[in-house]
C-alpha cells in the first residue's frame, strides 16, 4: 500500500479516528493505541501481497524472543550467553535478509549450479521493506545487549500477561507502519521511551502540516512527474548510445532530482505520520544537495542509514581507532557493503565502492591538510579549531581527525567548485539506481560523449518546471543554516500558508502518474 494510494488514506482517517476514540483515555489507553496501530501496520504492509505477513511476523517474533533472553541473560549478569543469543539473533535476521535478498545473486556466481537452479532463485519475489526491519531487528538486538535500551526489562522478564505486553510493544516498535517499508531507520532506544498512551490534543499540528505538504508535493508533484522523463533512461542500450548529451545530461540532472524528492518525500511524510500519532521520528534528510563534499553528502542524505552503519558496522570494525590505514580500509568496506545493502547486483557495489573511495580520499586530504594546519597552529587557537571540526564529524565517520571535510575558510570560489564536483560527482552515480545493468551505464556515457546535437524538448522542460521545485527548497535549506533570522522570520509569517496553499493546488491539479516509491525496491 502506498502512502500516495486512496487505500492508504482510507486506511489512515479509520485507524486515526479510532486511535483517539474516547475509549482510549481510559485505563487501558495505551493498550488499545498499541494494538490499533499494529493492526493497521498488519493491514498495510499485507495489502497487496497478504502472504509477506508471515514473513514480517516471524521477524518479529523471532527478534522479540531474542531480546526478551538477552534481557534475561543480562540482567542475571550470564555476559556469555548475552554474547550467545545476540550472535544468534543478528546471524538469524542477516540470513533471513540474504535468503531473499543475496542467494539469487551469489547463485548466479556459482558455475557448478545447474541453470533451472539459478533461474528458480533468481524468481524468489524481494519483499518490500525486508532491509528496513531486518535493521530495525539488528540495532534493537545489538543495543539491548549492550545495555542501551532497558525500558521493556521488567516486562520481558516476567511470564504471563506482561510478557506478552513486551513483547506486543517490540512488534510495535518494529512494524510501526509509517517506517516500517523504507525508514528512517529508528533505533529501540529513541523509540521505546515514546510508547505510551497519547492525547489528540498534545499532537504538534503545525510539524504535521509542513512534513506531509512538502513531502507529499515533492513526491506526488515533483517526482512522480519527473519520472514520466527518466524512464526514457531505461531504454534499450542501443538507443543509448544513439543519443546526444542535449537528450541524455538533462534526464541525468532530472533522475538526480527525483531520487531526493522521492525519497525525502517519503521520509517527511513518514515524520509526519508518526506526529500524528504521538511519535518522533528522526530527521532523514538534511538538503544534501548543499554539500561540498562527499563527507558532508553522507552528513545529509539518509541520514538515519548513515548512523546506522557508523554505529553497527563502522565502529565495531575499528573506525578510525587503528591507524589511518585501517580507516580508510573501513570507510571503503562500509560503503561497499551500504552499496550492496541498496541491491545484490554489481551495479550497487560499484555505486558504494566509488562512494567508499571518495571518502577516503576526502579523509586522507584533509588528514594532510590538518596536519600542515597543526604545525601552524599551536595553544587555544589550534584546540578550538579542532573540537569545532569534531563537533561537526558526520555521522558515518564519527569522531574524524582534523580536516575531515573543507577548511571553514575556504574562499567562495573553492567552496562553488567543491559544491559543482561534489552535485556532479553523486548524479553521475544515481546512473546505477536506474539503469538495468551495467552495459545501460556504459551505453549513457557513449551516448553522453557522442557530440549529437539532437535535443528533445519534454525532458528539458520537466527538468526546468519540476526540477526548480527541488532547487527551491535547497535554496530555502541554504537561507535556515545562513540566513537564520531571515529564514525564522519567513517561517512564522503570513508566507507560509500562502505557500502550502500553492503545493497542495499543485498536488491535485498536477500530479504525476502514480509511481511506487524508488526506496520499496531495496
């Protein structure tokens, strides 16, 4: 079920008025909200395909029993079997993830398969959003064992009835509808501490409004709408490399335009959603197109990924805890493996080992950089420079040495070119979230080199027309972290309305055709 669907809003208007019945400030309140909202996350997720519900329920359960041992174990202070049932529960859900997700992929590496075999695995249907929640599994699992998430304690240590109210509250957790398909990735210990019963009047409907208008006119107007133009990106190679950087460079730009829009379309309207029930989700998206360096594209693009693998992949690797070497070998394998995370085909490996090489480039620049800077600089001078770039290392890279991103001095022609390689660098890479294989990428860049001078006009014109919309909105990111005051005194005036009003008559009258959402896929 999409968030887009007339099913979803159906669906949404029921459980919302049901959720705030007055029944549900009785005694009892939180139970019925809980169980309400499992059932309608149950109902989504099942709409379509109501086979993926035994799936997602095994995951749930699975993951509810592991934790409830791990608490066990833990409390009664057994570190070996703490250490035993996490093992087991992050192996069990990275199998469950890779039975569907990666065994047709390797299949197809193994010579000695016979081909029936490989054709057979390869027709095993993905289900939708089985990366989100196997990492919800994991950071829950992975947290309760190190101690980070203890509200549920008492209850999963106890049998009966508060067991299964536990128990019914980990399912909550991990199958809460508006992040349950493609995120932001939340983490027990940011989650946990919300669920109680909630009040209609406490729902902040101001943070509402403007995550579902925007996230609904970028994905609805915006993306939908450029998508009409990019599939054209898809076709087949020969006709690729037939065409002329005038038809191929604007789709490019366009598809760039589109993933932000869809995605963080997605993401706002998740983050809304969750408002309406009480809930806060974290930020996902940090107008990334700002960004002067790799390094900072991972400060704001998906950002709850990021965090994700900095904290359960990047760390217990070793980080940047042994030697430079290492860290860069880290930083290249974690993007490597975030890349295949994204699909299990060489085109998502290729797409995180550029990533992972840029940041390693990037770190070992700024690395030279800070030490040059370090033997200039000496006393409070140099230590306040530093704690300044610690405070803002990313969220992948952590804690980074000095010099981890562009020196906050650099002249404003510096800072232009870092922004023009930075934007180009990551489109050129969006090529592999589109194209069907490889040989489609090598066919664009034939194409793209060419030198013809055949130009078709829709493309040009969707890139100007919906494009600028995404423009837009990073220019209204560039005036909150610039302009402050400015951006404050617009945002409390009588121009925000006005301007909702603009994109909610833009959804209606001009949406796109339907398209699911770019993120279900992986």
């Amino acid at each position: 079920m999409l968030f887009n669907s007339w099913e979803f809003l159906i669906l949404l208007a029921v459980t919302f008025a049901l959720y705030y019945a007055p029944w549900s400030r009785g005694r009892h309140g939180k139970a019925w909200q809980v169980t309400l909202a499992l059932a309608a996350s149950v109902v989504f997720y099942g709409w379509e395909d109501p086979r993926l519900i035994v799936l997602l329920a095994l995951s749930a359960v699975g993951n509810s029993i592991a934790t409830a041992r791990i608490i066990q174990h833990k409390v009664a202070g057994d570190e070996a079997k703490v250490k035993r049932w996490t093992s087991l529960a992050v192996i069990l859900n990275l199998a469950l993830l890779a039975g569907f997700k990666y065994l047709p992929f390797l299949a197809g590496m193994l010579p000695f398969l016979p081909a029936s075999w490989v054709e057979a695995l390869k027709g095993i249907p993905l289900p939708i959003g089985i990366s989100f929640y196997t990492f919800h599994g994991i950071s829950m699992i992975v947290d309760v064992s190190r101690g980070e998430v203890t509200r549920e304690g008492d209850a999963l240590l106890s049998k009966g009835g508060r067991f299964a109210k536990g128990v019914r509250d980990i399912g909550f957790y991990l199958l809460f509808f508006p992040q349950l398909v493609a995120g932001p990735i939340v983490k027990a210990k940011q989650f946990w501490p919300q669920i109680a019963a909630k009040r209609i009047e406490d729902i902040p409907w101001k943070k509402v409004v403007r995550a579902l208008v925007a996230g609904y006119f970028l994905k609805v107007f915006v993306a939908d709408n450029l998508a009409e133009q990019t599939v054209l990106l898809t076709i087949g190679t020969a006709e690729l490399s037939n065409s002329g950087p005038f038809f191929l460079l604007p789709l490019l730009y366009a598809y760039s335009l589109q993933i932000f829009a869809d995605f963080a379309g997605y993401s706002l309207i998740a983050i809304g959603l969750a408002w309406m029930f009480g809930y806060r989700f974290p930020d996902n998206f940090n107008f990334p197109y700002l960004s002067t360096s790799i390094t900072e594209f991972w400060r704001r693009w998906h950002m709850s990924l990021s965090a994700w693998l900095r904290d359960y992949l990047y760390i217990p690797l070793g980080g940047n805890r042994k030697g430079p070497g290492r860290t860069y070998v880290n930083l290249f394998l974690v993007m490597f493996l975030g890349g295949l995370w994204h699909g299990a085909e060489w085109k998502f490996a290729l797409w995180g080992s550029l990533h992972g090489l840029a940041l390693a480039v990037e770190r070992l620049l700024g690395a030279r950089r800070g030490e040059q800077r370090d033997e200039r600089e000496t006393g409070e001078q140099g230590e306040a420079r530093r704690k300044q770039e610690r405070r803002l290392a990313g969220p992948l890279v952590g804690s980074s040495s000095p010099g981890s991103s562009l020196p906050p001095r650099v002249s404003l022609l510096k800072k232009a070119l870092a922004w023009f390689w930075t934007f180009h660098l990551v489109t050129l890479l969006w090529l592999t979230f589109l194209m069907p294989d490889i040989a489609h990428i090598r066919a664009f860049f034939e194409g793209a080199l060419s030198g013809r001078t055949f130009l078709s006009g829709p493309p040009v014109f969707s890139l100007l027309f919906y494009g600028t919309a995404v423009v837009l909105y990073h220019a209204w990111g560039w005036l909150k972290e610039h302009r402050e005051a400015v951006a404050a005194k617009l945002e409390g005036s009588s121009l925000e309305p006005v301007l909702h009003g603009i994109m909610l008559f833009l959804i209606v009258t001009n949406p796109g055709a339907p398209q699911g959402f770019i993120y279900f896929q992986f």
